[in-house]
C-alpha cells in the first residue's frame, strides 16, 4: 500500500543519512583544523600543544597546556652542618631536577600503561655505593665492647655555606621537622610533591638531584609515595647521636677511661655511663627538656632506648658516642646531653635525673651544643605496617625477613645501608675534626656548664627538700584573720555538704595524684568572655562568688576588680601556665584559706607562703604549681581574662560597666 512504501522510503533515507553521517565522522585522532590524523588522542592533544616530536598543527591552532601532574616524593637524605635549610635544599634541588627531566624528555601520558605520567623513580633510584676507606679498630681480647673505630682515615664532610633558600614547595616536610633540629644527619626523610616524570628516567634523578646541592648534603635514595605520606607526621621514633670527648665525662682532674690503658678501668666507666643513660628510658615527663615553655601534663613522651653506641678515635683522642631512640627532636636530645654529662662530671647527683623526669620537677636545662648531634635514622612504624613498605634502610637479611611488598620504599637496594653507614662515619669524623680544632664541646663543658650546674644544684636540693619534707598538722590553728572569716565559713559549708562542684575536664589533668586526689575539686566563677556558658557556680552558690569576690577588695583595695575566679579545694596542681579561657589574662592574685601545713606556690621555683598571705603573679607566663601539704585547704585564685576587660563582680552580683566605658560592653 502506499502507507508501507512511503514508510520504506523515509526508512532508507534516515539510514542512508545516518550512513553518510558516519562515514564523515573524524575518528579519535583526527584534528578538524588541519586534517591530520594520528594514532590516539594522545598524540593528537601533543600535535595541538606544539610539543616536539609530533608534527605542529599547520593552522596555527593550539590549546592550552595542562599543568604537569605532581607526585609525592620522598628523598632519603643526609646532611652536615645543616639546620633550618634543610627540606628547602632538597626540594628546590628536586623539583629543579624532576621539572629539568620532565621537559627534556616531554614524555606523554598515554605513553605509560596505567594511563598516566610515572614517577621518575617509581620504585627506588639509588645513588651508587660509597667506597669507604679500610676503617681499623682495637679490640682487647673476646671484648667486642670495647672495640674503638678510628676515624683518621675517614674523609670528613666538607663545611658549606649556602645563602636562605625558598620553603614555600608543595608537601614539603622532613621527619626531623619540629623545633631545633640537629644540624647532621644521616637518615633524615623529606618529602614534596614534584613533577612526574617518565619511569625510563629513574636512574638520573638521583644524579641530577646530587649535583645540585652543596658538597655537605646528599640524597641517598628517592622513591614515590602515597599522598597522604607526611615525613613528619608518620614518625614514630628518632635515633640521635651525640659525639662526646671521653675526658669531659668523668670529673675535672680525673685520669681519662681508655680501653687501651685499662680494661677494667674503662669497664668501670662503662657501667657508670650507661647506668646514667638508662635512667631516661621508658615514660617520663620531658617538659625540662622541650624547653621554658613546656608543661608536664602536656610533655609525657617515652625513650625506648638510651644507650652507649661505641667509641671512637680521632688523632689519637678518644670520643664516646651515646645514642638515644625515642620521641624526642634535636635540640631535646641536646638538653639530655646536659643533664648526662654533669652528672658524669660529679657537677649534679644522679637523682636530679629523676626529678627533672617527674611531674613536680621544674629546672632550666640550656641545650647542650648541637654541633655535635647526629640524627641517625628515622622510624617509620606504623606508616610501613599499613602500606607494606621499608622506609629505613635495613641490611639485605633483615629486610628478607620483613614482611612487606617488595620494591616499595627505599628497599631491595643494593649498597644503600652501605653508603648510610659510610656516611654516618664521614659525619662524625667532621664532629670530630670539629673538636679537635674548635673544642667548642670542650669548652662548653669547662665553662658553661659548670655555672649552670651550680644554679640547678641549689634549685633541685631546695625543690627536692620542699618535696620530701614531714609535714606534721599542729594539736589546733588559730582562727583565720578577720577579712577571710565569712569566705573560709561559706567554702567549708560548701564541702561539708556535698555540693562541690565537679571538676572541668581541662583542669583535671592538671591536679597531681596524691592523697587528696579524691577529696580534691576546682571551678570557675565570674564572667567568662562572649560566647562561653556562664559558671553553673554563679547560680548555685550567689553567696559564696559573691563573698570571695569581696574578699579580693578587702585585702587588695589597690587592686582593680577582677571578673574571674578559680575555687581549689585540696588540689595541688602540677606545673603549668593558665591557658584557655585566660589567654591574655591580667595579673593573677592567689591566695589560700584552711587549716593546713606545708601548701606554698611555686613560682618558676621561687616558694611563695600563700597562706592567708595574697600573691600577684603573671599565672598567664610563668610556670606555677602546688608544694605537698596536709589538712584542708582552700586557694582563690583571681583574674582577668582577654575579652572581660573593665567587667566587675559587686556583693550584690554582676555589673558591667557603661557601655561608654569600653567599647566592647
């Protein structure tokens, strides 16, 4: 019929246009302004960039050129005499490198398997094996511990100087990053993102990197790693070094240990040495070692291992070096060092140790120098467990006994625990070629040391004495001065009945275990700044905030208002500084209230008696803590936060000044 033939006719038509349609469609690599064809969309994308080895596009059009994809990248690396510079001088040599690589070989993406640009070392580009020189040692008879390395005939590192260089790169971190670090090391790990460059370049990476950076710098290995891989985050041990002159470990005057001279001489001096590094091994309070600022409840770190790592000889003087594995960063091993060798030196007791390892202890330990201080090798623990991979250079038997996947890290290297090693002695034959020259160990030891062991001495006997003391409550006490009579009534009848309030989690952590932990309580009262909840104490004891409040104006009339309290009930508090809510707070004023003994604050170790005696201190800046006590006792403390600045507390409850008063209110 002609309904079926005109339906045939439209059919044929739409199919032959559709046929034509097709046959006139440019395949993947045809470019539709010049007519060229190409074997992939890869080449043709390089064709319409201009890039070299294609033929340009003769219509003049091109596109713009995406930006070279970046990989994360981490370089095994050693240095000496370096501090400050040392990620920016391995990442300025290579991204310089791997963005020199990347344009002399325009390598395309479609060219790799996975479809996209490779590392230039996917695996790990290692630099070639270092030859060292013959390295004797003495050895007494079936005494490996006693064994001494000589240096003499190790090249040392050459000294550099190198002007301030860019820290501004993508990803860039090492793993010894974070406060001072030590100015050598061996097995220090820096990571940035870089460009990607062809897998056929993987060996001449490392080269062009080595080139680029001055003689007392090295990259070891270089492999690419995860994104999410961050050198200093996924530490989780440091190993230090540190290269001491064996005369400045025993007292001044005393004959010098030398296993050559006498074994049991020198055993003697072994046993002391290392009965003294033992004492920092395990959990302890760091914070006399992080430095002025830190706190113990916020320093609790562990040492897994300090320990004597042998001897050494270097023109005819003997060096000892200790090594230490642990959490701790350079410039903290540094004050370690000072503690040891005073007490080697007869300059302190041994139980000082302990003391500045506690949570009641609080001395200022200088850094000893960091000339002489080696970070040895970086752990990488958790981070190889969950990817697989080595990330510290093993000899070849124990790699073979991990289980990881082979190729990943800086593994499967022929000589790259080798050259570590070898490096590391060029390093301490610097140190100590250093010494010898300069002495400036030595002299620190003769000098500096021996003046600061004598502040620290009468600083820990006092502290120490304040700490140990008997304290005995007399048969009675005299009734507190008339001022403190209605506060210390309201905070008895508050505790006798029960209606404490319960210690903020911030503060907890800052009262000391003892044998009031359990009777022991602090909260807050007053304004707070804007945004914070109000002090449940302002609506559950009026009386007593507003009692101990006018007690500040009784026996500080002088004093401006403050708009803030802290109430203790038998709480002695650790060292720490006031924080929170009262940065940037004004003048604290303390005072204590109870019928006690013993109970005095601790300033930046000035003993303050406070009892019933009112004491201004900068609580904000300065470090402060509670002595031991017995009895009950009660402290106030007041203070100003940032951001109530001209708030007041009057008996009859809040007030707040004028809004013309303060711009803020």
């Amino acid at each position: 019929s002609s309904s079926w033939a005109q339906f045939w006719v439209v059919r044929c038509y739409k199919l032959g246009a559709m046929s034509t349609l097709g046959a006139q469609q440019p395949k993947h690599g045809f470019c539709t302004h010049c007519g060229m064809q190409f074997e992939s969309r890869g080449v043709l994308f390089r064709h319409l960039r201009g890039e070299a080895g294609v033929p340009p596009c003769t219509s003049g059009t091109t596109v713009e050129s995406r930006p070279p994809p970046l990989q994360r990248t981490s370089v095994l690396v050693g240095y000496s005499g370096v501090c400050e510079h040392v990620p920016a001088l391995f990442g300025n040599a290579l991204t310089a490198a791997a963005a020199a690589i990347a344009v002399a070989t325009a390598s395309p993406a479609d060219d790799c398997a996975d479809g996209g640009r490779m590392l230039a070392c996917p695996q790990l580009a290692s630099m070639p094996a270092l030859e060292a020189p013959a390295v004797s040692s003495t050895v007494l008879p079936h005494t490996k511990e006693f064994s001494v390395t000589v240096l003499d005939n190790i090249l040392p590192v050459p000294t550099c100087s190198f002007d301030t260089v860019d820290n501004h790169l993508p990803g860039l971190t090492h793993g010894a990053a974070g406060g001072v670090c030590a100015r050598n090391a061996v097995g220090d790990v820096v990571s940035l993102d870089v460009i990607a460059t062809p897998k056929s370049c993987s060996g001449k990476l490392i080269d062009e990197v080595n080139a680029l950076l001055p003689q007392n710098c090295v990259a070891l290995a270089i492999t690419e790693m995860p994104r999410d891989f961050n050198a200093e985050h996924s530490v989780t041990l440091r190993r230090h070094q540190y290269l001491l002159p064996a005369r400045i470990l025993v007292p001044p005057g005393a004959a010098v240990p030398d296993p050559n001279a006498s074994e049991e001489i020198f055993r003697q001096f072994l046993q002391r040495w290392k009965g003294v590094l033992k004492r920092f091994e395990g959990w302890h309070y760091f914070h006399n070692f992080f430095g002025d600022s830190a706190q113990p409840h916020d320093s609790h770190s562990s040492v897994k291992r300090c320990s004597h790592y042998g001897q050494m000889r270097f023109r005819g003087e003997l060096f000892i070096c200790m090594s230490l594995l642990g959490k701790l960063r350079g410039e903290q091993v540094c004050r370690v060092i000072t503690a040891v060798v005073a007490v080697m030196r007869g300059f302190l007791p041994a139980e000082l140790i302990d003391f500045a390892l506690s949570d009641a202890g609080v001395l200022r330990i200088p850094p000893a120098p960091m000339d002489a201080c080696l970070l040895a090798e970086l752990h990488f623990s958790k981070y190889e467990m969950t990817t697989r991979m080595l990330l510290r250079p093993r000899d070849r038997a124990e790699e073979l006994r991990l289980d990881h996947d082979t190729g990943k890290g800086f593994d499967c290297q022929e000589g790259l625990f080798h050259s570590c090693e070898f490096w590391r002695l060029r390093v301490l034959s610097q140190i100590a070629a250093s010494e010898c020259v300069a002495g400036t160990v030595s002299r620190w030891a003769d000098q500096d040391l021996r003046i600061w062991s004598a502040s620290a001495h009468e600083s820990f006997c006092r502290l120490h004495a304040l700490d140990n003391r008997s304290l005995t409550l007399p048969r009675s006490f005299s009734g507190p001065p008339s001022q403190y009579a209605k506060a210390l009534s309201m905070l008895r009848a508050a505790d006798q009945e029960g209606a404490w309030p319960s210690t903020s989690k911030g503060r907890k952590p800052l009262i000391r275990d003892d044998e009031h932990v359990e009777d022991s309580g602090s909260f807050g009262a007053g304004f707070l700044p804007g945004g914070l909840e109000e002090p449940r104490a302002n609506t559950a004891f009026p009386e007593l905030v507003n009692a101990l409040f006018e007690l500040e104006r009784l026996i500080c009339p002088e004093r401006p208002g403050s708009s803030t309290i802290a109430v203790n009930r038998r709480a002695a508090f650790k060292p720490h500084r006031d924080s929170g809510i009262g940065a940037g707070q004004s003048c604290s004023l303390i005072v204590a209230l109870g019928d006690f003994v013993g109970g005095e604050i601790v300033v930046e170790g000035d003993i303050h008696d406070i009892m019933y005696r009112p004491l201004e201190f900068n609580g904000w800046q300065q470090r402060h803590w509670t002595a031991p006590f017995a009895g009950e006792r009660f402290s106030v403390v007041y203070f100003t936060p940032c951001g109530c600045e001209g708030l007041n507390w009057s008996s009859a409850g809040p007030t707040a000044p004028p809004a013309e008063a303060d711009g803020t209110h």
